[in-house]
C-alpha cells in the first residue's frame, strides 16, 4: 500500500473512528447477531442477515482503516520551512475569477476530503494545481465543470 497523507487533525478523526468502531460498534453489533439467532430459523432471518451485513461492513472498514493508518504520513505545514507557498496541509483562500466570490479550503488527503467541510484533496485538479502556488499567484486548471481560474488570497499554516 502507498503512503497515505493525512494532516494531524485527519489522522486523530480517523483514530477515533477506528477506536469507536472496535470498542462500540463491534460489539454492538456481535450483540445483535447473537440476539437474532436466538429467534431460531436463520433462513428466513432478516435481522440475522442484515446484522452479519452490517458486521461485514464494520470489519472491512476496520481494516481499511488499520491499513491507511500504519502507512500514513501525518504532514504538519506549520512545522516545514516555507514562506508563503501552497502545501498538504494548508488552509488557503482563493478568489473565483469567474464568480467573483471567494473560497476557502484546505488541502488534505484522499481520506480526509470532504468539498462540504471545505476539504479537498491534494490528488484532486484544484489540489494539484494549487500545490506550491504563492499568495497573489493567479491559476487555471480544468475543473469537471470546466475550466476555473481562481486567485490565491491567502496562505494559513494554522487550519
């Protein structure tokens, strides 16, 4: 598996969902599966069925999520000696040319994106655009919608 970039507060989110996972959801849903087998006829047991559905899904993302979390890479921007640029991690503040509106998002990994919290990822086109561009630089890149031009406002190493 490659290495997987996630910034400081991704890689704590994504801890506490793997710990909620094996120490509440886990065994929740054990319980569940024991209690539907107690009404006898597996075959016809919707509750048994969707129980061990629900099981398979919890233990696939356990897994995923021990993977993705024994390789990953936590990237602090603060802590790396740049003035000004576009890195993982940053919080940065574009000016949509085209709408003239501003925006705001951080660059993160592919695990951490999330367009409605303002996350996007850095393997993504307005991610791999962005990388290394300076506070006042102007960009294109071809959006799904299209081509975008936005303006870089403002650089934060803080987010």
């Amino acid at each position: 598996m490659d290495r997987v970039l996630l910034t400081a507060k991704g890689a704590e989110r994504l801890q506490a969902e793997l710990k909620n996972l094996k120490s509440v959801e886990r065994p929740k849903i054990i319980e569940a599966i024991a209690e539907a087998r107690a009404h006898g006829d597996l075959s016809e047991n919707a509750e048994y069925h969707a129980a061990r559905e629900q099981q398979s899904f919890i233990e696939g993302r356990i897994k995923e999520l021990e993977g993705s979390l024994g390789v990953a890479e936590v990237i602090d921007p603060a802590k790396l000696n740049i003035s000004g640029k576009v890195v993982f991690g940053t919080l940065v503040k574009l000016y949509d040319v085209d709408t003239d509106k501003e925006v705001s998002y951080q660059v993160v990994g592919d695990l951490e994106a999330d367009i409605d919290q303002g996350k996007i990822s850095i393997s993504s086109p307005i991610g791999k655009a962005l990388i290394g561009k300076l506070e006042g630089d102007e960009f294109t890149f071809q959006a799904p919608a299209g081509e975008k031009t936005y303006e870089v406002v403002s650089v934060n190493y803080d987010a």
